[in-house]
C-alpha cells in the first residue's frame, strides 16, 4: 500500500464570542496490491501448519512514478507492506512493515543545468527619513544540486545608506499541503552563512561563497495535496527597516551531476572515427627510379639509332627528324641553379615597346 495524507486544523472566529475549529483532510493512493499466499483447498477444509517457522516469499513491482516518501507536520507519505493470517475461531493476526521509496530526480537536465539569476533593491527608510539604497544581485551555476554538493554563490551588495548592513545566504525548505481547495505552508531553514558586515556606501563582493547542502529529503514536485520544494534566499539585514530579500529556485535531485571526463569520454568515444588511412596518405612518397633501371643501356642505344626511313616514309624529314632522333627516350636535364649557358654581355636587353 502506499498513500499521501494531509491534515491540519485551523480556528475561525464567527463573531466577538463565537469560535469554532475548521478541519482540513485529504488522500490520495498511489499504490494498492493483494496477494494470496496462502490459498484455501477447493473442498473447503482449512489449511494445517505444523508447528515451526514457515516462509512465504513473494514479489510485486513498484511503478516507476511513485511519489518520495515524506514525514512532515501537517502530512505524509507513507508506504507499507501488511500481512494478515486468518484463523478459524480465532482473531486476525496482522503484521505491518513500512518501507522507504525515493523518486529518481535526475539532475542532468537542461531545465536543471540551465543558471538562475536575480537583483533586486530597496530603498532604507526610517520615520519618513530616505537612509539611501540596498542592492544585491546573485547568481548560481545551476538549478538542480543534490545532499552533499557544495552551492557556489556569486553575489554583489551595494550599501549606499549611512549604516552597516549584513548579507546571508540560506537555503530554505517550503512544505506546502492542500485540501479543499486551501494552501497550508510550513517553511524552515535547512542550512545558512553568514557574511562580513557592509560598512556605509561599501560593496562586497562573493567570488563562489560556499553554501553545503546538507542531508536532505528531495524536492517532492508531483504530489496533488503535497509538495516539498527548495529555494536559496540571499537577504541583507538593514538596521531599522525591514530585509531585503532575493530567493532563487533550487531542485534537490537524487541523481548527481555527471562527471565532465566521463561525459567527454563518452561523447567523444560515441563520435570517433578511425583515421588509420590517413597515415597512408600522410607518408612520404618514393622517389622515382633511375633512368637506367627502366631503359637498359643496350636498348637506349638501340632507341637512339635513326630509324630507317622506309619505316617512317615521308612523315619526318629535316630537321624536325633531327629534333625526335636527339630527345627520344633521353633522361630529363638536370637541374642547375647556375645557367649553362648565360647571355653575352655584347647583347642589349630587348625594349618591351620596341
């Protein structure tokens, strides 16, 4: 079984001598399951156990959208397992055994991840006298934390009034329950820091000032009559005028944040690529072979003999004839950086315009 229930009671007043008291209630069963495990004969005899210890196992399956189990002052959460061996001319023997269930609330979401930021200011005023303005603006890294992790607060306070003010953090738990169509709230602090006192017309700065969340139950978000939600409160004190008062949303997950390696890790094993081919690529070439360990001395001079003029008829005669006989099958020239032949100095450089 397992259910959440709420119930409170509130005083009403129905005239200078009347009063009389308003209850509140409401439930709601998230879970409902029966077993037999022991059934009866068909022919209607009662079953006989001898004397000693008998076991009888048996399983069920949680649905995976159960609320966390809560212990609050106006409600709960509650679910429990409870066994019932009937006897003939006998009571009802029971047993009751209450187990805990934690709702899976990951933290590695984009709604969970994405920073919260707020300012807000105040105007100090003491009988009708302006003391000056109180500004703080702050920011945190991510919405969703678990019980363990350390809050990084970045704020700044601006103190422009004549006297000192003192700036806190804390994180404050905000139980609410509902029934009949009413709110009743509950709020308490869970952990709190203090800072440095601001002197007049100073400002102070926190770089990441550590906020450790301690053990804690997670945020209950789901529940029709019951919610448990967290919210990290930046005020500052003012002397003689009411807080200033900054609260940013908080998510307290059962999931903790992943570690950035094993994330990187991951994604980068998910997105890799083999490159080995890239290596054959990336090799030097080989350098071309020889000239004479592709034409054989014999067979140059042989390629260089003038070839009869019968077998080339009248296509090549003249010097063209000389040109091919020269060059056929020759190696390239080498290179030089020095000209071999350079030009006489008796001939004047050619005019572009001549």
């Amino acid at each position: 079984m397992g259910a959440a229930r709420v119930h409170w009671t509130e005083s009403r007043s129905a005239g200078s001598s009347t009063a009389y008291t308003q209850s509140y209630s409401d439930q709601v069963e998230f879970l409902s399951h029966r077993d037999t495990l022991l059934a009866p004969p068909d022919n209607g005899e009662s079953t006989v156990l001898q004397a000693g210890r008998h076991e009888f196992p048996f399983t069920f399956q949680l649905p995976e959208t159960l609320v966390t189990s809560f212990e609050g002052k106006h409600g709960s959460v509650r679910y429990w397992v409870k066994a019932k061996l009937h006897r003939p001319w006998a009571t009802v023997k029971k047993a009751k055994r209450e187990f805990t269930v934690i709702e899976p609330i990951d933290i590695n979401t984009p709604a969970l991840l994405a920073p919260q930021a707020g300012a807000k200011e105040k105007l100090a005023r003491a009988w009708y006298c302006n003391r000056g303005q109180v500004s703080v603006t702050a920011k945190i890294d991510r919405k969703g934390y678990t019980p363990g992790e350390v809050i990084p607060i970045f704020a700044e306070i601006d103190n422009c009034t004549s006297r000192a003010v003192v700036p806190k953090a804390a994180i404050i738990q905000t139980q609410t329950f509902i029934a009949r169509g009413t709110k009743k709230q509950k709020r308490s602090v869970v952990t709190s820091i203090t800072g440095d006192s601001i002197p007049a017309g100073k400002r102070e700065v926190w770089h990441g000032r550590a906020l450790k969340i301690p053990p804690v139950g997670p945020s209950i978000l789901q529940c029709r009559i019951l919610q448990v939600e967290y919210s990290l409160k930046v005020c500052v004190d003012i002397p003689g005028t009411s807080k200033l008062l900054l609260e940013l949303p908080l998510v307290i997950g059962t999931i903790p944040l992943h570690p950035f390696g094993s994330r990187t890790s991951s994604v980068s094993s998910q997105y890799s690529v083999n490159m080995d081919w890239l290596s054959t690529i990336l090799e030097q070439p080989e350098a071309p072979p020889e000239y004479s360990a592709v034409v054989s001395s014999p067979e140059a001079e042989q390629s260089l003999a003038p070839p009869c003029r019968s077998e080339l008829g009248d296509i090549l005669e003249g010097p063209f004839f000389a040109y091919i006989q020269e060059f056929r099958l020759r190696p390239p020239p080498l290179y030089s950086e020095v000209d071999p032949n350079p030009p006489s100095d008796g001939i004047r450089p050619r005019c572009m315009t001549c």
